[in-house]
C-alpha cells in the first residue's frame, strides 16, 4: 500500500450510493442546489443511512465516474424496484420548483434510458408526482 493510497477514492458503488449521486447530479444539472433541494436530500437519505456520509461518498464517486459511467454501473447493480425509486426521486426533484427545464427533462430521460425504462412506464409517477407538488389551489 502506498502513501497516497488513502486518498484515493475507491468508493465502491452500492444502491444508497447510487440514489445519492443520481439525486445530486439532478440537483446539480441547472447549475445551483437550492436550500429546498438540499434539505429534500438530507430527508431521503437519512431514512436509509448517515446522510452526509452518503453525499461525501456519492461525491467522491462521482469525481471518478462519469455520468454515463455511473449510470451504466449504476443499472447493473441495481434492482427494478431501485431503478423506479430512484426515477421517482429524481421527478420529484425536477418538478419541486413548479417547472421543468429542459436540461433538467435531458437529464431525467437519460437515466430512464440507461436503466432500462420506457417514457411509457415512468408517465403514472409523473403524473402522480406533478399532482402531489401542485400547491397552487391551496394558496389564497
């Protein structure tokens, strides 16, 4: 082993990992992460595990990996099940703000994509979840 091994990141891909870097790469995609999203992130992760150790190694990741890379990893490893929890994360995500950009629609759709699922299955969750974020009706 030498010196600088330890700094190295070998950080291995697991399906908490997985849900971290994909949520953050979506947060990431418009170039700022709101206090919103930031906070949305924090929820979801500490249900399964220790929040800012799953940023901090999702991130060391993701500085090894590309997108592309990471995704292809990510549908080996993954179930179907994980595939959807994470696409569900990720419209939620994308539509928190009321809106959804174009970069951020490329970037969901690429990971739809990369795991294996069409526009088709995904539509319910869309639907559901663009329901759920409309506040608008509750405001006087």
């Amino acid at each position: 082993m030498g010196f600088f091994d330890k700094f190295s990141s070998n950080t291995e891909l697991t399906p908490a990992i997985a849900l971290a870097t994909s949520m953050i790469y979506m947060m990431s995609v418009d170039g700022e992460v709101s206090d919103e999203e930031m906070n949305y992130l924090a929820v979801k992760l500490y249900a399964i595990g220790d929040a800012e150790e799953l940023v901090s190694l999702s991130r060391k990741y993701s500085k090894k990996q590309d997108l592309q890379a990471f995704q292809k990893e990510a549908n080996e490893k993954l179930t179907q099940d994980q595939k959807f929890t994470i696409l569900a994360n990720l419209i939620d995500i994308l539509l928190a703000d009321g809106s959804a950009d174009e970069e951020e629609q490329e970037l969901f759709f690429s990971f739809s994509e990369a795991f294996g699922i069409s526009e088709e299955e995904i539509q319910v969750y869309i639907d559901v979840i663009s329901v759920k974020n409309d506040l608008a009706s509750f405001v006087e």
